[in-house]
C-alpha cells in the first residue's frame, strides 16, 4: 500500500475492526503518559533521562548539539529496538 494511500480509518477503524496497520509509539514515556495514541505500541526511542538531557543540550549547546547527543544516546541500543520495531 502507498503510504500516501493511507487513511484514518486504516489506523483507527470504527466499529471495532482490526486496523490495517500497528501504530508504533516512539517519544518518550512521559510523552506518552501525557498523551498517548489509543492503541499505539509504546516502543521509545529515548528513555525519559535521555530525553531530558537531549532537551538540556539543545538549550544549552544548540540543535547540532543536540542531535549529536541523540545519536550517540541511541546507538548502544538501536539494533535491539529496530528489531523490537519489526516484530510488533
């Protein structure tokens, strides 16, 4: 399927139907406690401490700063959460 093609109601169908597709919720979990996608799978790609100094870099050091923290943050564990992704 293009994912152009994709429609809200291959997300979310009514009356109870499956969904065409498993929403993958990557933010962090207090992102999600805040405000979660109904029927995502919750799969971050950041811990809560992670987030919140990639937050701190970026107000302190700047985007690029930032993302380079991500990254970094991120690469010790991408693998496994890559394959936690394709198995959901």
């Amino acid at each position: 399927m293009d994912p152009a093609q994709i429609s809200a109601a291959d997300v979310f169908p009514l009356g109870g139907k499956r969904p065409a597709f498993q929403v993958l919720d990557v933010r962090a979990p207090i992102e999600v406690d805040r405000c979660g996608i109904p029927g995502a799978l919750s799969l971050p790609i950041l811990s809560d401490e992670e987030r919140a100094a990639v937050g701190t870099c970026y107000r302190t050091e700047g985007q690029q700063a930032a993302i380079a923290l991500g990254v970094a943050l991120t690469a010790p564990h991408r693998d496994a959460r890559i394959a936690a992704w394709r198995d959901a």
